[in-house]
C-alpha cells in the first residue's frame, strides 16, 4: 500500500479533498524517495473523457514497470466515480483523488507530482493508450541523457500515434511563437511555401532512429524524472487546460536542460475525446497561448510584446472558430465495460 501521511490516508478515506487542502499539500507534503531507482509513477488526470478512458487505465494497469498509478478525478459522472472507487479497491498500487472538482490539468498533474513516490514521473493522457514498453522506453531514454548533462532537467515525450498508426502532430514541435502558431493553425505554408520553414510540427519528417532533441513534445505522454519536476516547480498552474507542456519544454531547455522525442516508445492518442463543448476547449487554448507569450516577451522590449498583443486577437479568434466547425462528442462515459 503507497505510505501517505495519516491526514492525507483520512481523507482519501472519505473521499473528499477541497481545492485549499490540494494546494496545502503541495506546499507542506514530504514523501520519503521509495528505494527503486528506476521505479515509474504513472499521472493521470481525469475529466469526462468518454470510454476510451477505461481502455487507457487498463493499459497502465498492465504494464509491469508502473509501480504506482495516480488518478486525479477533476469530474467523472457517477457511475465513473464510482467505478474508479472499486478500481483503487482491487489495486494497491492505485491512488485517487476525488472531490477537489475541476482545478484544472496543471493543477491536478502538479496535485500527483507531489503525492508520487516513485523517482520517475510519466504524465498520460486518459485518451492515451500505452504501447508495450513506452514508460520504460521513456525512462531508458531520460536516464542516459541525465548521465551525459546531469545538471539540466531532462523531459522525453513518447510518439503519438493516430489510431490508423499514422503520426499525429504535435509529438515533435518546433519554436512555438505567435507567428509560427498562426501559420499552423491557418495552415499558411500551403499557400506560402517560403513559409514552410515556419511550420512547427515534424511529423511529416524522417523517424529518427533514436531520441533526438528537440524544442517542444507533446504533454499528452512525457517522462521526467521527480527531482528535474521538482527543479522546474511544476507545471505553470496559470494554465488551465493546454499549452502548459509546450511552456515545460521552454522552461527546461532555458534552464539548459534537453527535450527529447522518443521515435519508439508510442501511444495511440485518441484525441477531440472531452464531452465539454470545443469552443470552452479552444478558448482555453488561445488564452493559454496569450499567457504564454506574454509570459516569454516579458522583458525583453515595447516591440516584442507589441508584437504579441497584435497578435493576440488573431489567435484567439482562430482558436474559437475552428471550434465551431467541430461537433460535441456523444457522452459515453457510462458505458462501462463489462466486469
């Protein structure tokens, strides 16, 4: 059974953790390094995600190197609160943590950051299906980088993969900037070829044999080691839902640290799998983004963020439009799989 503290055990016990307890224990929470050193916790963060959820849980469960699995409950229907309850019974390497409601994905990941024990940390998205060996892969990978630069922290990011197995994007990115940002969204290279070089995302790209270094991975499957999250003070909990891995990334390199992309070590990431509407998703996006490079020109002229605060508008309202044109998925997430 995973040693907590005996104030933190009685609430778990209940069922119940409001948000200021939350953010108690991540200022005040001590827990003892559990004496694997290449042990994995795997982070989670939960939000109706629909059914797919309960196939992303199960492939956690099966992989032998996960030797705890933290579940942050941000807002399950009944019957997933429930069958997430008899989950943790049947488990014990499983912690829940339910009742805080919607703090948000930083909030939460930062929430099971500072509960895990193990001295490695793999956020997986809950519409993130593991492949077979993807976490050890992860960690294979962060350990020998960690051994050639031990003083930057080290992030490695899986291969998403479309369920067809096709590349998805964003597991490899470039320099994310208001301007590249827009020529990805409107997809302005198309009509712009001399603007192809603007063109963050990789996928179309030779697989490299091996991790190679790049300038942003993908949140939805990334390996760190629990100290490096330390170092970094988590992820940046003024984001809300997106773009806090892309300023992770950032945070690290500027720290002289390495991001990794991990050409072997995939997930099958469903992606558009929330049951909330697509415009509350891509506002939080763009305001995301907004932050982020306001964030970054902080301090560095009038012209720069300038520049970003043209720009501003314009992405947001893309943001939104795309939206617009996606539908609202079913609401599955009662369909429980059969016992």
């Amino acid at each position: 059974m995973t040693a907590l503290p005996p104030s933190i055990i009685e609430m778990l016990k209940e069922r119940k953790l409001a948000t200021s307890e939350a953010q108690y224990f991540m200022q005040h929470n001590e827990i003892a390094p559990c004496g694997d050193k290449d042990g994995i916790t795997v982070i989670m963060v939960v939000f109706h995600t629909g059914r797919v959820l309960f196939d992303s849980i199960n492939r956690v469960l099966n992989d032998p190197c996960v030797k705890q699995f933290i579940l942050i409950d941000n807002g399950s229907s009944e019957k997933v609160e429930h069958w997430l309850r008899d989950l943790k019974e049947e488990h014990d390497h499983v912690l829940l943590i339910q009742g805080q409601g919607n703090i948000g994905f930083a909030k939460g990941a930062n929430l099971g950051a500072h509960l895990a024990t193990q001295p490695w940390l793999v956020f997986l998205n809950p519409d993130a299906l593991l492949q077979p060996e993807c976490p050890r892969k992860l960690v294979m990978a962060a350990n020998a980088r960690k051994k050639l630069t031990p003083d930057g922290p080290c992030i490695v990011g899986a291969r998403l993969l479309n369920p067809d197995l096709t590349e998805q994007r964003g597991a490899r990115r470039g320099e994310v900037t208001p301007f590249t940002t827009l020529v990805s969204l409107l997809q302005l290279h198309k009509y712009v070829p001399a603007w192809r070089k603007y063109e963050i995302h990789q996928e179309d790209q030779p697989l490299p044999e091996a991790p190679v270094p790049v300038p942003t991975i993908s949140g939805a499957c990334f390996a760190v080691s629990r100290s490096d999250f330390s170092r970094l003070k988590g992820f940046d909990s003024n984001f809300f839902l997106h773009v806090e891995d892309v300023d992770l990334c950032w945070r690290a390199r500027d720290m002289g640290g390495t991001v990794l992309f991990h050409p072997t070590a995939e997930v099958v990431h469903e992606g558009h799998t929330s049951r909330v509407e697509p415009v509350f998703v891509e506002r939080n996006k763009g305001n995301g983004l907004i932050y982020y490079f306001n964030k970054r020109a902080k301090g560095k002229g009038f012209w720069r963020m300038a520049y970003v605060r043209l720009l501003a508008p314009l992405i947001i309202g893309v943001s939104v439009m795309r939206a617009l044109f996606r539908d609202r998925l079913r609401d599955d997430e009662d369909d429980l799989p059969a016992a």
